[in-house]
C-alpha cells in the first residue's frame, strides 16, 4: 500500500432541492432569484465528509439506507457535481454503480460492451484482445448478441461488472449492485475483487457484510444521514455501524450523538480511551444487568442488546400448551443476545400447561436470515420422553451450546411436543421466537456458518523428496 493518495475528499457537501408540487419546479425557473428558494426544501445528502483513501487500499462504505453512500460514490466517478467542497481523484477509475448504467437498452451484450469499454477509456484494439475474457466473465451465453432491454437483471449486472473489471482499471469502485447476482456470481466477484487489490489497485465499495468488510478490507467508513462518524479499521467501524443500526428508538439520537463526539475527538487526535471518561459513556443507557461496555468492548464480550428483537415471530395454534419468554442466557442468568464467539450460553424458554400432557419432549433450532436451518436439538429422544405434565404445570427448559457460529444474526426456533390422541404433535412452536447477533471476529480462521474446530498444520520443507517420504 503506497502513501500516494488515490481519492481526496474535502469539505464535501451535496444538497438537493426537494418540491413540495411538481409544478413548483416551473414557479422557481421564473422567479426572481431572491425568490428562488421560497419554492423548495433543501434536502442535505452528504454534509461536510472528509477523508483520504491511499494507493492500494480497500475500502468499505458503510451505512444505513439512504445514509449517503451512492451520493458520495456518484461524486467520487464524477456522475454527480458536489454543492460544495472538492473531490480529487488519481488514477483510471471504472465503477458499477447502479444497474446497467451506461448501457444503450437498444444496443446487444456484445454493442455494449464496446461502448461502455471505450467510455471506460479503452481502445477498440483493447477491447477486441479482452473481448473473450469479457464474455467468459459474464457467462450470459448467446444473449451477448441480444439487446440488453432483454436481460434479466442479473445478466445486467454479469456484464456490466466483468467489463468493468477488464479495464484494469487503477481504482475499482461498486456500489450495491452486486447484490442482485446470485450467490455463486457473487463468489467469483469478490475473488475479482481480491485479485484487482492484491495487483495493487485501489477498491471502494458499499457493504452491508460484515464477513466481507472484515474480509476484504483495510479500512472502513461510516456514513450516516450523510455525515461522517466514523473512519478507521473494519473492525472499529463495523462495531460503530452495528451499535448505530440494532440501537432502540429511544437510544438512538445518543448513540450517534456519542459516535459524533468520537469522530470529532479522533480528528483532533484525541484516543478513543477518552470516551469512557465520565459524562462520555453511555453505560446508563445499557442493561443493568451488565457493566458498562465501551463500543469496543461490545465486540468481544456477550451483551444485550434491547433493541435487538425479532420482527417476523409466528405463533403455531396451541394445544394445551404455551411457550413464554423464550431468551439467551449465560451461565449466570444474565440475559444477552449479542454473542462473544466461542462462548458457551443457554438458550431458554418457559412452558406453561394448561391440561396434562403425556409423552412431552422440547426442541430449539438456529437459522440463518435466509432460513437456512444449521442445526438444532430435542430435549431427549421419544423414549426418554416426560410420561406425564400436569395442569398447571411449568417448565423451564434450558439448552446449552457452544457458539461456533459466522459473524452474522440468527434466529431461534422453540417447540414442545407431545402426543394427542393417536399420533405426536406440537403442543406449541413458535417460529423466530428470539434471535442473536454474532460480531465480527478478527482471528477467525474459520470459513462458512459454523466453526468445526479445524486445526491447520503446515509444513514447509526444503527437501520434498524427504516430505514424500514421510507421506507414504
């Protein structure tokens, strides 16, 4: 990574007139100018960023929706004029920052291809020697001689990022387009990505994976309500973004408040040590339940996060039986959902009887946001079942596990079974009973979902005659 800067932002503002009627654009165009601003709202994007991004690095952009992002990367490529402020960038620059941009609708795969490549500052002799690359890349098959109005988005996208890579371009910037790929098209992206960085160029994308900032990054940046809070490694700024984004309503206007101040006192070089200074930290905002955790701290120790609670819960029809208070605990009760890897916590609920119940067994389960179910257990097999629950009866059921698990949120399945009549059945299930946020791990050395424990050993030999040796 050189010192040589690539991007330079500074005093950066953009604001955008906002109308309350359509036909108030036409009544500003004829007004005075003393009078022009009577007929609008100014809508502020993006308010006095400041940052540097150096020769080689990797960035990450992160930040809720509408915090900003796209406005700032559309400046950056020069698609947008700032309000006010500067922005330098240098070097070739190729971007993909929304779909299909710079396509002609009416143009094929391969017309286009053309086009947005000598936009991009090829020459045709360039763009027929990478033609074949371009088009292995995109992998949209006979629909290169197509017109793209045809494509689907996900052909869009193919084509468009496999020409903006091609360009070898000096800074690499993308926006959230990439989403729209499938899972497989976005592996192979991302591996671009890395390759691009690792031959020395400069990347800046949008991210809401914190796998992929922590991944693929050397700094990060936060934006939100189109201000800066916060710059510096993934680590910092993902534990920043995430304390923003799971923060209650009513925490919320202090913790930015607090991320503000932050930002401000590292700008004049201020440690962040000087935030846990009385009158600085939000611990009265926390659990009492725990001690006061610094923003830092919230990454490696299990906490709870009040405003971290599951909005899609569904309730099966009960028979008999309800399942109450469903929640994460550590071994001394105390009540978290923000897990520190690798920790051992218990997973636990209530269950109250309302008639007798015979044959009574207890189920978790843990998933993924897309319902990729990782695994669960039952309380003991149907065998081993409770004969009988009386009315009236509760249960407090407690299932122990180790946290092994990707940086991510999950979510939590609770059921009782028992026999009704002739056959088993729930008693109750509730689905999304509670769910738990996993934070970014530095020294994961882990890949996929679930850490099984994997213990690399490699060996480096001068002789490999003597290492196939002791292979046989």
């Amino acid at each position: 990574m050189s010192s040589e800067f690539s991007i330079r932002v500074r005093g950066l503002h953009k604001r955008f007139p906002v109308y309350s009627k359509p036909h108030h654009r036409l009544l500003q165009m004829f007004s005075p100018t003393s009078a022009k601003n009577r007929w609008f709202r100014e809508f502020h994007a993006l308010t006095g960023v400041d940052f540097e991004i150096h020769r080689g690095e990797t960035v990450a952009i992160v930040g809720r929706n509408g915090s900003g992002k796209s406005t700032l990367l559309q400046i950056i490529c020069g698609t947008l004029a700032p309000t006010e402020g500067s922005v330098d960038v240098d070097g070739r620059i190729a971007a993909l920052l929304e779909l299909g941009a710079g396509f002609n609708p009416e143009f094929t795969g391969r017309e286009n291809v053309y086009l947005n490549g000598t936009v991009l500052g090829l020459t045709r002799a360039e763009i027929d020697n990478r033609f074949d690359e371009i088009a292995a890349f995109a992998d949209i098959g006979e629909f290169i001689d197509q017109p793209v109005k045809s494509y689907s988005s996900g052909m869009y996208v193919r084509l468009a990022f496999s020409v903006a890579i091609h360009v070898m371009p000096d800074i690499l910037v993308v926006d959230e387009a990439l989403s729209v790929g499938d899972e497989a098209f976005q592996r192979k992206c991302f591996a671009r990505i890395e390759k691009i960085r690792d031959a020395g160029a400069t990347v800046l994308f949008v991210s809401h994976a914190p796998s992929t900032v922590l991944e693929l990054c050397n700094r990060a940046i936060l934006l939100d309500r189109g201000e800066l809070l916060a710059m510096g490694s993934p680590k910092h700024v993902i534990s920043r973004y995430q304390k923003l984004l799971y923060a209650p309503a009513s925490m919320a206007a202090s913790v930015r408040a607090r991320l503000q101040h932050e930002m401000a006192l590292s700008r004049h070089g201020v440690n962040d040590v000087a935030l846990e200074k009385p009158g600085i930290s939000d611990a009265r905002h926390e659990d009492v339940s725990r001690p006061a955790l610094s923003l830092e701290d919230s990454v490696d120790d299990a906490y709870l996060d009040p405003g971290l609670v599951p909005q899609s819960t569904v309730r099966f029809a009960t028979h008999g039986a309800t399942i109450e208070d469903p929640h994460i605990e550590t071994a001394s009760g105390q009540r978290v959902n923000v897990l520190r890897p690798g920790g051992e916590f218990f997973y636990t609920y209530l269950v109250r009887f309302e008639r007798p119940a015979v044959s009574v067994t207890f189920g978790m389960l843990i998933k993924t946001v897309s319902g990729v179910e990782l695994g669960g257990a039952m309380s003991a097999t149907q065998a081993d079942a409770i004969d009988v629950v009386e009315t009236g009866a509760l249960v407090k059921v407690r299932f122990k596990f180790r946290c092994l698990l990707a940086p991510g949120t999950y979510f939590l399945n609770a059921g009782v079974r028992g026999r009704v009549e002739e056959g088993e059945t729930f008693l109750d299930r509730v689905i999304d009973a509670a769910l738990f946020r996993v934070p970014p791990d530095p020294g994961r050395l882990a890949t996929g979902f679930v850490d099984f424990h994997v213990r690399p050993d490699v060996e480096v030999s001068n002789d490999p005659a003597e290492l196939r040796h002791e292979l046989k």
